[in-house]
C-alpha cells in the first residue's frame, strides 16, 4: 500500500490536469469564436492553435520516452539462477 498525503495528492493533480484544461478551454474558446464569426483570420488562428498543441504534445511525449528514467521502483529483489513455480506454465 502506497501512502499519500491528501495536500500531496491535490497539488500534483492540479499540477498534472492544468496543462490539459488550459489546452481544452483555449480550444474551445477559438471555436466558439470562428462558429460566431467565421472570418479567415479566426479560422486560422484556430487551425494554429490546434497545429502548435498538437506539435506541443508531440515534443513532450517524445521527450520524456526518450529521457532516462532516474527513478525506478525496486524491491530489493535478486534474480534466482534456478527456476521456481511462478515461472512454470499450467496447461
């Protein structure tokens, strides 16, 4: 069992959810204004703001595959060099 404190656990998902809001509302924001008045210009703003988050989030998953992972969860565990049951398949 993991143990987290409430105030922990609040921040760090008002941390993780805020980029996603903001993305959604701006989004919809645009759209709303290019479906109230459809001008070239309010339909190209809204095609580059999906354009740029979209390369945005592209960037970001791409960077943090790609990075090495510093923090890894161990158990302590070492390999056995003889097999036990939990590796044996039932059939």
């Amino acid at each position: 069992m993991i143990r987290v404190r409430l105030r922990d656990f609040l921040l760090a998902t008002a941390l993780g959810m805020s980029p996603g809001i903001f993305i959604v509302v701006v989004l919809q924001d645009q759209l709303e204004r290019t479906l109230r008045d459809p001008t070239i210009g309010t339909v190209a703003l809204l095609i580059a703001l999906a354009i740029f988050f979209a390369v945005l989030g592209t960037t970001f998953y791409r960077w943090y595959a790609q990075r090495p992972s510093t923090r890894r969860l161990t158990l302590g565990l070492r390999p056995t060099s003889r097999p036990n049951d939990a590796h044996r398949s039932v059939i």
